[in-house]
C-alpha cells in the first residue's frame, strides 16, 4: 500500500468532519437568529398593542367603529398569548419572561379592555394607557 491508499481515509474523514462541522454550525447560527428575531417581532408586538389600545381608549368613535377596535384588540392580545406560548417552550429566556411578567400581561389585557368592553355609557379614559403602557415596558424590558 503507498502513502497515499494510507492517509485517504484519514483525509476523507478529516474533510467529512469539517462538512458536517460547518453545517452544524451553519444550522446553528440559523436557528438562533430566528428564535432572536421571533422573539423581537414579540416585542414589537407588544408595542403595536399598545398603539392599538391607544387608538382604543382615546375617544371619539361610534359604537360600529369601537366594535371593530375592540376586535381588534382581541385578535392581537389572542395572537400575542399564542406566540408567548410558543416561543416559551423553545427559548429558556422567553419561558422565564412570561412566568416573571403574568400579573403584568394581566393587567395590561385589563387596561386594554377595560374588563368588559360592552359598556352602555362608554367613555374615553387614558389613565388605562398609562396602565398599558407601564406593563407593556415591563414586559418588553423582561423579553430582551
């Protein structure tokens, strides 16, 4: 056998090795990068909730408009819970936000819907932004 029938196997598997090297991390630097910008998309979630809650509680709309807002912001709150929960059982980071931040994702849902959104005499109140606007820092602070 000559010297080169000798080192091929060591060779082959020196390149396989770096392959699959550069390939893991590869994969690795993609996964990571995703889970980071899900997890800032998240975050800016929770600040369009808060314009929406801001649009929301700042008067001026009849009652067909308010009920389109107030759809609105269920469907972003349902959207937002979902991807907590999603992105909680992917990332540790993300898992130990939403179980610090509970009691503040509940008040913020509160101050957006005011607990009950079909009030009879509906009235503009911006102290509950101040409210949402506080939880939602908290929150954001606690995903970054």
């Amino acid at each position: 056998m000559n010297l080169v029938e000798q080192s091929l196997p060591a060779i082959l598997g020196a390149l396989s090795g770096a392959a699959f090297g550069l390939f893991g991390s590869h994969y690795l630097q993609y996964k990571l990068g995703a889970r980071l910008q899900r997890v800032s998309a998240l975050r800016h979630a929770f600040y369009d909730y808060l314009d929406l809650v801001a649009d929301y509680w700042s008067g001026g709309v009849d009652g067909e408009a308010r009920l389109r807002k107030e759809a609105r912001l269920l469907a972003a709150q349902r959207t937002i819970s979902i991807e907590l929960v999603v992105l909680a059982k992917q990332v540790r980071r993300v898992r130990r936000a939403r179980d610090a931040t509970r009691s503040d994702r509940l008040s913020l849902w509160d101050a957006a819907t005011g607990g009950c959104f079909q009030q009879a005499q509906w009235l503009p109140d911006p102290q509950r932004l101040n409210r949402a606007a506080r939880a939602v820092g908290r929150i954001v602070k606690s995903l970054e």
